[in-house]
C-alpha cells in the first residue's frame, strides 16, 4: 500500500456510541504481535476506569478480520467496537481518522503499548474537564526538542518545524480532549515519524494548537493531581520522581524504568534539561475572550 494515501476505517457494529459521553481508543497494530494487547486488556480488565465509556479498539494493518481473529478473541469477553484500518499512516493520523467515526463528547486516545496503572484511571483523566478552560490533558509531558537533541549538521532541516528547549507538550501515549476541539485542529494524516513528530511537538503541535485557543494542556498523575507546564518535571509522571505518579504506562516509561545510570541520567536530561528552567511564553495561554 502506498504510504501516501490517507488510511481508511471499517466499523464493526457494536454498542452506540452516541449514548456514552467518553470512547476510549486503544490502538491494536498488526505488526507488534499480541502481546501488546494482552498487556492492555489485563491492565484494563484489572483497574477499573471509574467512569462510563465505551471501549474502541482498533486493528490496524490486519490483512482481514480473519487474521485479526486471534487478537478480537483475546478481547471477546470485553464489550468493545471494533474499527478497522489499513497500514497506511502512523497513529496519529488513524486517531484522526477514527474520530470521524466517534460520536462521544469526549475522546481517549491509548496507543499500541499504553496501559493504565491504577484504579479509576480515566476518571482522573477526565476530571479536568470539569473546568471550562481545560483543552487537552495527557499522563505524561515533555520539554525534550528534537532541534535541540539533534546534530548541528541536521538542524538547518528541522528549524522551521521546531523550537528549541525547552519546548512544552503533551506526549501522545495517553491523551484526552473533547471531539468537538479535535475536529477542529489542524491535524495533518503523519505519513512519516518526522511528520508524526512534528503533529506532537512541533511549532503547530496539538498542544501549541490548545494554548492558541486560551486553553490549559495539563498533565494528570495517578493520585489524580493536575500539573500545568511548569510543574511537569516534579510530577513524578515522566522521566523523574521514579514515575511513581503515572497513570498510564507505555513502553517509553518502560525504557526509562529499565534504564540505569548514565542513560537514565540522559534520558531525563533531554525531557528536563538540568537546573531551572525557563517555559517561552507560549505555553502559558492567554484567557479566552469569554473568560475575560
């Protein structure tokens, strides 16, 4: 299949999503295997979300249903729709797609590896939306730059697209936002992991794309505190505090969890920077005209 053309959807009929206010995505790629699924719907089955929703799981790349049937086995005691999509497009671009599909009022997005930790996890990743100023609220925040992690040699190429450091967003493991705000986004089909990237953190990032609007992008722990930017480091959710506070685990949590010593250091270095550390302006967002 060609990588240019944007992916298509195939909907499996399943319970309404009209009548559930939150769906819940969970990405299922054909080419990680099964055990990332497994991972998930043990951790899924095993906390409780705290909050109705409907469950959507979507299996990308599978050659038909039938080859997918060995992975919608594994969750066929779990009441679930299920979409389908092609390869084409990275998940950004299939989360786009499918929320044309979608009619709640508020959309999780959980890729391939994500797995929530604790109980009551999606109502603490919603409860946030309570206030009228939040946008977008995610489990893990960065400041890392790919302009300033990159070579001199290569950052000629990647300025136009990206700030330096220390540049806010929210990662895309784990995020939630109203449908209404999502359809309204610039949200690019990513064909590539540079264009993937840049929808994440680049200079017209989601969470660039929130601030603009006078919205809060937050981070959620899993005690159910909020973190605006400024405090994402001490949140203990992303390369620091141990992540003793994450709400949904995924395997760059894994890979810093796993690391020791000087790539853990370096790992925190690039999400962090060291000492203190001063956010550009654009990442504390003006108040809407209605809050004024």
């Amino acid at each position: 299949m060609s990588e240019t053309q944007a992916p298509t959807a195939v909907v499996l009929p399943g319970h309404d999503s009209r009548s559930t206010r939150t769906c819940v995505v969970h990405l299922v790629h054909a080419a990680n295997g099964m055990d990332p699924l497994r991972s998930f719907l043990d951790a899924y089955t095993r906390h409780r979300a705290g909050t109705d929703h409907e469950l959507v799981l979507v299996f990308k790349g599978f050659a038909s249903e039938l080859a997918a049937g060995p992975h919608m086995q594994l969750a066929a005691e779990i009441e679930s729709r299920c979409i389908f999509v092609d390869d084409r497009g990275l998940d950004l671009a299939t989360y786009r797609l499918v929320a044309s599909e979608l009619r709640g009022d508020w959309l999780c997005f959980l890729n391939s590896y994500s797995r929530p930790l604790v109980d009551d996890w999606l109502a603490k990743l919603t409860a946030p939306f309570a206030r009228a100023d939040v946008g977008l609220v995610g489990v893990c925040g960065s400041y890392e730059s790919i302009y300033s992690a990159s070579p001199l040699r290569r950052r000629p190429r990647l300025w136009r697209a990206y700030d330096p450091f220390p540049n806010p967003h929210l990662r895309t493991n784990g995020f939630a936002l109203a449908r209404e705000l999502l359809l309204e986004l610039d949200w690019p089909s990513a064909r590539s992991k540079r264009q993937a990237l840049a929808i994440e953190s680049g200079k017209r990032s989601l969470s660039r794309q929130v601030w603009e609007r006078g919205l809060q992008v937050l981070v959620v722990g899993s005690d159910g505190s909020v973190y605006p930017p400024p405090l994402w480091p001490n949140s203990a959710t992303f390369r620091a505090g141990g992540q003793r506070n994450l709400l949904i685990a995924d395997n760059r949590t894994e890979q810093y969890d796993q690391a020791g010593g000087s790539l853990e250091q370096r790992l925190a270095t690039t999400a962090w920077g060291e000492g203190q550390v001063s956010l550009p302006d654009w990442a504390a967002p003006a108040p809407r005209a209605t809050d004024r």
